[in-house]
C-alpha cells in the first residue's frame, strides 16, 4: 500500500504535537487519577486490620471514586476520544486544499484513510495503556497490594475492548467526516448520534417496556420479568451498554451474567449458593464474548461504511 508509512507517520506526528491531543490527555489523566486515589484510600482504609481479599486490585477499576469507576467514565467519556480524534480527519484536508494534491501523489487512495484510521487508533490505545499503568502505579502505592497474574490479564482485556469500542466511534467520526463538507455540521451530526445512544436509547428502552407490558408490573411477577427482557433487547442497540456489560463481566470475577434481572427458583438459588466463588478469566470471556463480537462487527461495519464512500468519491470533488 504505497503512501501508508508516510502518512501514519505524518498522522502521528500531527496528534503528538497538537493541543488537542494535549488537552485531552490530561484532562482523562487527571480524573482517572483523582478518582483512583480517592479509591485507593478507601479501599486501604476499609482493608485495615482485615485480611486482603482476592482481586482487591480490580476494585480500583469497579469501585466509584468521584460519584463513578474508572469503568464507567471510559463508557460514557471514551466516545467524546474517538469523535474528537476523526471528526475533521477528512473534511478538514478538504477544505484546506491539501487533500487534493495529496491525492496528485503516487499514493494510493485507501492509503489516506487507512493510516488516518490506524494513526487515531495507536493514539487511543497509547493513551488508554499509559493511564492503565499510571492507576495500576498510584494503586500499589495507596493500597499496597500487587495484583495477581489473572488480574494483570483481567486488565489486559479489559483494555483490547476499551479500544475496539473507542475505535468503533472514532470510525463513526471519520464517516462523518466524509460524509459532511462542514467540519461545524460533521460535529454536530455525530455529538447527535453519541447522544441518541447514550442517553435516548435508554430512555426509550423503558418507555418502550412499559407500554408493551400490560398489567400491574409491581404485583406481578411475569410481567416485570417480561419488561426486563423487553429493556435489555433494546439497550442492546446502544454500544455503550454492549460495553458496560462487557467490561463488567470482565472486571469483576464475581459477575456471572449479563442480565440485570434474575428470576431464580429454590433449588437455582441452591445451586447459586453452591457456585458462588469467582469465575475464571475463561468462563468470563465465554459469557461475554457475544458482546465483544458485536462491538468489533460495528467498528468494522463503520470503517468499511467510510472506506467505500471514500473510494467512491470523485476526486475533484475532493
């Protein structure tokens, strides 16, 4: 693929050396930092004279520090990374004029979007990995306890679906991009769509629950079941609670489920009581792998949505 090298390069190069870049990182740095530590001393207070349990380490991720968990702040902030990393990634070399004479050189086309694809996906990685190990630094200095090899992996994991999902909006954001002229109505168009699936999904979910469930919910049993089930379907439309489930599963050894709602028999809460210890890594990959599958198939179907409508543009029209 000629041109890609030079162009990730370049890419780079651009996001190390821009304010926004900048901003960003120490903005997400700084929150996950406050929050961790405010964890860290709860927990170490709560550890005093106790002995530690296993996977003490994971609750610096689960465990809410500033009214959230490192957990839920990537959910509901790591979208704004990828939107705010690829939403000018293509209109704004359109508008300057760079975009046509980068095209004049013997560099093919999908070079241009692949390396502006790969270069915001290192950046995301890069940053999500160095506030990993910054927590990860600040927790054995608060807490003092140093974390297992299944926790270390639990972590690893944990992190490969934080970029996929952060991937899977930046690809949004570089459709947009492609989509729209304007850089001001690319932006728009999809702060609308992260809105629409952060906050109007859920909304609409229990609306839509309720309405379909006739009867007394509160007295009966079935019909709260039914309406759970009803909810959980439609949330599943939002990649953010894909990835709230996902990562929970995942950071917390003792959740073996998804589901929010459980309707167990006796003997099921026998046999709950009986296998009650934490799952393995295995078990919690197998339980959520479903999810997974589902956030790396948008994230491919965004990117390969821009990349045919990149490659189908006119270059003069560039």
């Amino acid at each position: 693929m000629q041109g890609f090298g030079a162009i990730l390069r370049k890419e780079l190069a651009d996001h190390f050396s821009s304010y926004r870049f900048l901003i960003l990182f120490a903005l997400i740095a700084m929150v996950s930092l406050v929050s961790t530590y405010m964890v860290g001393l709860d927990i170490r207070h709560s550890l005093e004279g106790a002995a530690k349990p296993r996977f003490v380490f994971l609750l610096l991720f689960t465990a809410s520090g500033v009214g959230f968990s490192l957990v839920q702040f990537v959910a509901f902030f790591g979208p704004l990374i990828g939107l705010i990393l690829g939403f000018d990634a293509i209109n704004r070399e359109r508008n300057e004029g760079t975009l046509s004479k980068l095209l004049a050189q013997p560099i093919y086309r999908d070079a241009v979007i692949n390396a502006k694809f790969m270069a915001s996906v290192f950046i995301i990685a890069l940053m999500l990995v160095s506030i990993v190990l910054v927590i990860s630094g600040l927790g054995l200095i608060v807490i003092g306890v140093v974390p297992g090899p299944e926790e270390i992996l639990r972590i690893a994991v944990y992190l490969c679906i934080s970029i996929v999902y952060i991937s899977l909006w930046l690809a949004v954001a570089i459709l947009f991009s492609i989509l729209f002229r304007s850089i001001s109505t690319s932006a728009l168009s999809m702060l609308a769509v992260w809105i629409f699936f952060t906050f109007f999904v859920s909304m609409g979910a229990s609306a839509i629950a309720g309405a379909l469930v006739s009867g007394s919910a509160a007295d009966n049993p079935a019909a709260i079941v039914k309406s759970a089930r009803i909810q959980n379907a439609i949330l599943l439309a939002s990649p953010m609670e894909l990835y709230n489930d996902a990562t929970s599963t995942i950071i917390d050894p003792m959740r073996k489920t998804t589901r929010k709602l459980l309707q167990v028999g006796v003997m099921e809460q026998i046999s709950m009581s009986r296998f009650s210890g934490p799952l393995p890594l295995s078990a919690s990959i197998l339980v959520v792998w479903p999810y997974i599958v589902m956030l790396l198939a948008l994230m491919l179907i965004s990117f390969g949505i821009s990349y045919a409508v990149f490659m189908r543009q006119e270059i003069r029209s560039l």
